[in-house]
C-alpha cells in the first residue's frame, strides 16, 4: 500500500515537472499564459510578469504594479519587487471551475503612471486527485417478474470532480447471469450506466440479485468507485408509462424571469391505481446545474425558469424527463426534452490584437498592414453583426480579412514622422443590436524614419571674417546643417564641394570637420596677399540613399597692424635710413629742408603714418609736420648756431599696437655760396650730358608729334568711314565707385599702379610692388584675359566691434565693336549730338598738333641760339615738397627758361606764345631769391 503510494506521489511530481515546462514555453513564447497543476501549494511561483511584460522590475513598485481583484477572492498575488506571480492559497480545480472544460482564471494587471492594462490568462490544468464516487453507496432497483428480456434501468452516474481523462470513462458490474451492462455516452454530459435484462426474472426462483457497479475514470493509475446494486424482483405491474409526442422541444429567450414556463410534458399509463397514476421528475443522470435553472413539476409536468439564462453560456438543454407510475413496482419512461435559448443582444463586441507592427515606416505605401485585430461578439444573429472604425481623421482604416472576424489596419494615406512620431489609433466596434452596444480599444503605432529629407544649413550663404596671422591648425569658423530625420538619416558629414576651381585650392589651406562642420586653417592667412575668397561646403546624410545639400561661404580677411613703416627716404646707399641735407644758413623760417617718404604695407588706421621727432640738437630750429613728414626751419639761423644737426624721426602707424621705424636726417649749415657750389659740383658730372640729353629729348619730342599727327589722322579716318547707326559713345569710368578719394596713378614697365587710403599727402611716392594700399590696374591692352570678372567689395569701418557691408560688381570685356554698339543702343537718341562732339574734337587736335609742332620749332631755335654761360643750379625751393621731377633749364639774353610739366610752381612766369610748359625764372642775381619748379611724373 505504501509502495503504491509513492508511485502516486513520484507520478504526481512527474506531471508537475511536465505542466511546468509547459508553462515555461508558454511564457517564453510571449503568449501571457500560465499553466499550473491544482493543488500547487500556497506561495508557488505561476511566473515571471515583469519579465514576460517586458517591464522593468526596478519601476514595477514605484507604478503600483498590482492585480485587479474581482468580486471573488483573488487566487494569485504579485510581488512588486521582482514582479514573479505566487498564488495565494492552495487552489482546486474543481472549486474554481465546476465543469469538466478547460479551467482557466482570466486576470488584468495594472501599471500607474501612465496607466497600462495588461490581461494574463492562468490555466489550471486537473490532477486526478478524485475518485469516481456515486450518489448513495447503494442502489436499488425492483424489477417486475414479468420484465422481458432486454428490458433496460437505467443506473446512477458515478460523479468525478476530475475533468477530461481523468473523468468517468467506463463501468463494470460483477458476473451474473441475468443482466449485462450497456454504457450511453452523453458527450460533455458523461456517460451513464444502463442496466440490460438478459434474463428474464423467476421471483419464485429467487427474490433478488445483487451485484457490484465499478466505475473507472482515465488516470494513471486508474481510479474507481464502487456502489452496490440491489435488485428486487416484485409481482407484476405490465404497463409503463407512455409520453404522448416522440419529441419535445421548446424555444427560450436569454434573461427570461423566473417563473417562466417553458413547456409541458405530459406521459399516460394505462394501468389502473396507483399503477395509473404517473410522476414526473428529472432523469436520473440530470446534472445539478440544470436542476439549478430549471424545475419540473411532479403532477403536471410543466418545466418552468428557476434560475438565470445566458445564452452565452449555453445556447440549449438537452433535458431527460422521467415519468413513472405509482405501481408497486413503477415502470418509469424517459423522453429527452431539448429547449433551444434565443439569444438578447446583451453582450458588447470584444476586441483582440492578433498582431501588431510596434513601428511602420513613413515611407510604406497606402494599403500597407500594421495590425490584424479580431472583433468578437458571443450574441448572435443581427447582435453578433459588427461594424469596425478608426476614430478621428487619422490616415489609417479597418478592411475586413479572409478569416471570419478578423480585421486588418492598413494605412489610407501617405505617412510623415516629421509631422507626427506616434499615433494612439482608437479602434471602435458596434454591434447592430437594438439598442447597439459598442467597445473600443486603443493601439499605439510608432511611425519609422525614412531619409526623405535633406540637411539643411541654418545660414545660406555664409560670410566669415578672419583676421589675419591666425594660428594654424585652430578652428576659424564653422558650419552647421540640420536633418529633420532621425538616427543614421540625421547623421550629416560635411565635405569641400569638389570642382574644378577649388579642388586643390581650398584643400590646401582649409580642413573641414567632417561631423561637426568646424573648419581648421592650414596656414595663417595674410591680409596682403589674399583678401577674400570663397568655397562650397557640402552636408551628406548616412541614410541610403544618401541626400546632401551645400552652401556657399564667403571668407573675408581682416587687417592686422602686423606690417612697419618702411622708410622710403632718406635712404642710404647702404639700405639704412640715414640721409645727409645741406641748406644755406640765410634761409628764412619755414623752408622746406627735406621730406621723410614712408610706407605701410597696412590699410586703414593700420596703414596711416604719423610722423614724430624722437631726437633733435635744437627744439627751437626744425619742425616736423605730424602727417606730410616735411622738415622745415622753425626761425632764421644765427651765426652762433651749430653747422651740423641731428634729427631722429619716428615714423609710426595708427594700430591698436602701433609699429614704428625711424630715420636719422643729418642736416648741415653752409653759407650760401658753399650752397650753390655743391650744388654745381653734384651736378657738374651732368653737364656734357645735357646737351647730349636735350638733343635726344628733341628727338623724341619730334617722332611723338610725328605719331600724334598719324594718330589724329587714323581717327578722322576712322570716324569717316564708321557706320552712320551710331555716333555718341558714352563709355562710363571701369575704375569709379562713387566714393570720395585721393589716387595717384603712375606707370612702371608694362603696369599701372594707383596709390589709394584714406588720406594722401601731396607728392608722396610709390614704390613698385608693395601690395597694401596700390593697385595694380589691368592693362586694357591685353585681350587673352577673361572676359567676366567678379568683384567683391568689403566696406568696413575702424570701431572697436568693426562693422562692415559688402558690395559685388561684374566686370564684362567686350570687343571695342561691341561695347560701341551697346553704348549706341543706350545712347541712341544722342547720335545728332555725337557728330557735333567728334567734329569740334577733331579740329582742336588739329589746332592742339599745329601748336606743338610750332613750339618743338621755337624749342630748337632757342637752343641753337642760346648763351653758352649758363648753368645748372639745384636751388631748394621754400615750399618744395620732395617731389621727383623732371626740368631743362637754359637762358637766352637777360633772361633764364625752364621747360617743366603740366604742374608749376609758385612765382613763375609765362613766355608769351608759349604752350603754359615754359617758365621765365626770376634773376637770382638781382633778387637772390630761389625758384625751384616741379613736376610730377606720371
């Protein structure tokens, strides 16, 4: 007995082991569904909830983590810690589900903060821990003599709390010679044990019988229950009860009040008495449950309502009715009654997520599924038809699916997470029911990134002021772009745009950040040597394909005061700035003793020199203008005055960190003859030469009249001989730009240079290739260059937060032809006009070489005839300005001539007739005063 125990108790543990791993695969299929065996002691794991959930343990607590008890006492609890499922007490199967179907406790868990519901289902799945166990330990039955053989009783069901296999399965009765046992297999309602008359029964012979019933159920080891049977053979009562129609059946609506009748019975039997009189009850083998719903009465058979009807719960009775006489020995007749229940709609539509696509790309198209939802309702009929939608305008809607009661949402429309990243899609049924009942259920869809937007630059064009000597290798300035999309689709890398122009250029002193846009100089940048400059950035997405965009930066380099004076003048031979001035010591106050010429390659205050005296013998005797650089006598000199003065000047810029350089003038007093005879000792090497200069210059002087004279005759030529369409030409300034400013334009070899800044003195100088404030203009002679130039133009003031604006002109060179005819199109109404200017030009160049060539006439023979006693003299002017410039003197009679330029000075005269080139000079020996006549030289 005690062996046969164990081998229980190892079978049990056995199943328990089986029905766990069950539960395991359950879980591990994310299906929140538990199985568990019954009598699972209390505090027995059911599962994992946080993490079949997929919910962090460490925020179960924190969001009141719990299960929703109903109305009944809850079976289970959950830890909040670790969120594992214990149950609460010993449970049995068979107190919790009364049928023999599948016993499953249906539970929702709740999470705060946001609120989140989930359902968990936990099967409990039956031990065969009942044995078969009949009504009454003992039956019995009186059998008239006179039952034939065949005659059929019909026995008390065993009754197993136990469910499917473990339930009934067969019976058995002791060997005897009279009856056999019949078995009728009810389906869901068991099987009941009939008794079969093989025999036909002697009372005389023997009065009784009696005999084992066994019932056996499906387990293993099988169980059994036992009830005797009795068996009373009495006299005979022939005639048995008869039901008058061969089938009953009736129709019942749900929710009928008690105390509705559902239909009426009605069995006769022919004997007399109390053999006559017929009683009417449930069969035998009527489940209690029905007995619960519904009553029959005894007398007139009439089945009425008893408890509640739910046509969901079971939509028709199959109901044995037994009628028996009151005969000594009742003959008892059995009809089945079948009552069909009609169905109220009384039961919403219940909604269920088959599948459901967390996350659908923006980029799918219309019609694509992102859930497949199933829409039951347990009425039938009218009731049971549902109608499904999406609530609100949302770009999504419900299609019904091949499957009955099953639904697909697809989306309706083009999708865009850049306008919306979630939708909370509200799923809405209704029945057709009268009144229509509804439900609705809530789906939250997360909408995929697709790379369908490019990077954006927060500025387009970029502008960039650098100033110049920037360390290498630092970040200058940088470049930002945006994506609106989302994880590698956002993630930009910026790159040099790669073309033709800026292929190398750029690459080569700029570097480019490739994920944060900074931009590194290479190499300082010098404001003399490059002043602006542009390239193209280019902002590429990681997304496949892959989307860019670029943007222009413009670079402009700002000055710095990293540029000295350099001293110009004076200027040694050996490169210092060291100069020696010699000035006769009769000179009056205010004469001009020297110039001290210097550049900055800077601009602006960067670039603008002020001139100081650092050292000097006698404060008294020299001054020095702040701005020109002039050295002039302060008052007359005196015979005590030393011969010799040294003069340290200060050259210095106007920077934030000023830088200087400095000169030393040595200048010596010396009587006015020592003057004048150093003057004719430095030039008196010159004097052969000038003959010899004076010829050629005539020379030249006559093959440029000869050039000018063809000259005027190829443009009357061509003027005659021009198309009449067009006469005027207005060809505006190429170099003007509106703004008030001070140039000086000289030539050097085949270029042209034009000295600019914001303030110029008179007669300053320039030396070739400096690259500050000169410019180099383009020879308009040259046709192999360009024919489009861009100018960018930066206007910027000397603040300290300077601000500036930037202007861009186009230059186009055209054909001479062409630029006529576009001047002829805008000037066309001044053709008459136009004849009038070229006629008027052409005879004053005629008049204009007429004059020159009568002046290079009188020029000559006012050489030839000339004193042979002059000579030349270097007399210092009182305003000279230290002006390089060309003269030829020479003297005829009494008077002395001097052929200057377009410019003279102050206190000259004009020979009569003469083209305002030629000057009279003042005797120096009758007035000892010194002329002195520049010019400036172009």
């Amino acid at each position: 007995m005690k062996q046969r125990g164990r081998d229980s108790w190892q079978h049990r543990y056995t199943m328990l082991a089986a029905w766990i791993w069950l539960s395991f695969v359950y879980s591990a299929s994310a299906q929140l569904r538990y199985t568990i065996l019954e009598e699972l002691k209390e505090g027995s794991v059911v599962g994992n909830l946080a993490k079949d959930l997929g919910i962090d343990a460490t925020v179960m607590k924190r969001r009141g983590f719990r299960i929703m008890s109903g109305l009944n006492e809850p079976l289970f609890t959950v830890n909040e810690n670790d969120g594992i499922m214990y149950t609460r007490r010993q449970i049995d199967r068979e107190q919790v589900c009364k049928d023999n179907n599948a016993c499953l406790v249906n539970l929702k868990t709740v999470l705060e903060n946001p609120l989140e519901i989930h359902y968990v289902t936990v099967e409990i799945a039956d031990l065969n821990d009942h044995s078969p166990k009949f009504p009454e330990n003992m039956q019995r039955l009186e059998i008239s003599e006179s039952a034939l053989p065949g005659a059929q009783y019909q026995l008390q069901m065993a009754r197993d709390p136990d469910g499917g296999i473990n339930a009934v399965q067969q019976y058995t009765i002791s060997q005897n010679e009279h009856f056999r046992l019949e078995i009728k297999d009810r389906g869901r309602d068991g099987k009941t044990p009939i008794l079969q008359l093989q025999r036909q029964l002697d009372r005389e012979a023997k009065d009784g019988h009696k005999f084992v019933l066994r019932a056996i159920d499906g387990g293993t080891p099988p169980k059994t229950g036992t009830v005797e049977i009795y068996i009373d053979v009495i006299d005979v009562n022939d005639n048995m009860p008869i039901f008058t129609k061969e089938k009953y059946s009736a129709s019942l609506q749900e929710n009928a009040p008690v105390g509705t009748t559902v239909i009426r019975v009605n069995a006769t039997d022919m004997d007399a008495g109390l053999n006559g009189e017929v009683v009417y009850s449930f069969g035998s083998d009527v489940k209690d449950q029905i007995k619960e719903i519904f009553s029959v009465d005894s007398v007139t058979g009439e089945i009425t309502v008893k408890g509640h009807v739910d046509f969901e719960e079971k939509d028709s009775y199959d109901i044995d009715i037994q009628a028996s006489d009151k005969g000594s020995v009742p003959f008892k007749t059995y009809k089945s009654v079948i009552i069909k229940i009609g169905d109220v709609n009384d039961n919403p539509p219940v909604i269920e997520v088959a599948s459901l696509s967390s996350a659908v790309s923006e980029d799918s198209r219309p019609g694509t599924t992102v859930a497949l939802i199933s829409i039951t309702d347990l009425d039938s009929g009218v009731n049971g038809k549902i109608l499904s939608y999406v609530a609100d305008e949302e770009p999504f809607k419900i299609t019904p699916s091949f499957q009955d009661n099953m639904f697909a949402v697809v989306t309706k429309s083009e999708l865009d997470r850049e306008e919306k990243r979630v939708y909370d899609l509200t799923i809405i049924a209704k029945d057709a029911g009268t009144p229509a009942l509804k439900s609705q259920r809530t789906i939250r869809l997360n909408i995929l990134d697709a790379n369908d937007n490019s990077p954006e630059f927060l500025q387009s064009p970029y502008a960039f002021y650098i100033s110049e000597n920037n360390p290498p290798g630092a970040s200058v300035f940088s470049v930002q772009a945006v994506d609106r999309d989302e994880g590698e689709n956002s993630q930009i890398t910026y790159s040099f745009m790669r073309t033709a122009g800026n292929d190398r250029t750029v690459t080569s002193f700029l570097n480019v950040n490739s994920e944060t846009g900074d931009i590194v100089a290479l190499k300082s940048f010098d404001f003399e040597t490059l002043k602006t400059f542009q390239f193209q950035v280019v902002a590429t997405d990681s997304g496949t394909p892959s989307l860019s965009s670029n943007v222009t930066v413009n670079v402009f380099i700002l000055d710095q005061n990293d540029n000295a004076p350099v001293i110009l003048y004076p200027l040694s031979s050996n490169g210092s700035a060291e100069g020696v001035e010699e000035i006769p010591r009769n000179v009056n106050a205010g004469h001009l003793v020297t110039k001290v010429r210097a550049y900055d390659a800077d601009i602006g205050y960067n670039g603008w020199l002020l001139f100081s005296l650092q050292e000097v013998t006698d404060h008294s005797m020299f001054g020095l203008d702040r701005y020109t650089g002039q050295i002039r006598t302060l008052r007359s000199f005196t015979e005590t005055d030393e011969a010799e003065h040294k003069l340290v000047i200060m050259v210095k810029d106007n920077g934030n960190v000023s830088l200087s350089a400095t000169a030393t003038v040595i200048v010596k007093l010396v009587e006015p003859k020592e003057a004048f005879a150093a003057s004719d000792v430095k030039s008196a090497a010159k004097d052969d030469d000038d003959d010899h200069v004076t010829f050629y210059l005539m020379i030249t002087l006559g093959a440029v009249s000869v050039l000018f004279i063809i000259s005027i005759i190829v443009l009357i030529a061509m003027q005659c001989s021009k198309s009449t369409e067009y006469s005027s030409k207005y060809l505006q300034e190429t170099n003007y730009d509106g703004t008030l400013c001070h140039s000086i334009q000289y030539r050097s070899g085949d270029k042209q240079y034009m000295l600019v800044g914001p303030r110029m003195s008179i007669g300053s100088t320039i030396v070739p290739g400096s690259h500050a404030n000169t410019l180099v203009l383009p020879d308009r002679r040259r046709t192999s260059e360009e024919a489009e130039h861009k100018l960018v133009i930066l206007v910027k003031d000397n603040g300290n937060i300077s601000l500036s604006a930037t202007a861009t002109v186009i230059v186009k060179l055209v054909e001479p032809k062409e630029a006529f005819a576009a001047s002829d199109v805008k000037s066309a109404a001044n053709d008459d006009e136009g004849n009038d200017v070229t006629f008027y030009l052409m005879i004053t160049l005629g008049a204009v070489s007429v004059l020159f060539i009568i002046s290079i006439i009188v020029l000559i023979a006012m050489q030839c005839s000339k004193s042979t006693d002059y000579s030349s003299k270097y007399l210092q002017e009182p305003n000279y300005d230290g002006t390089l410039c060309h003269s030829i003197q020479y003297r005829s009679g009494d008077k002395r001539y001097m052929l200057v330029g377009p410019r003279m000075s102050i206190g000259s005269t004009i020979v009569p007739g003469s083209h305002a080139n030629t000057l009279v000079l003042p005797d120096k020996r009758r007035t000892f005063e010194e002329v002195s006549v520049c010019v400036r030289s172009y």
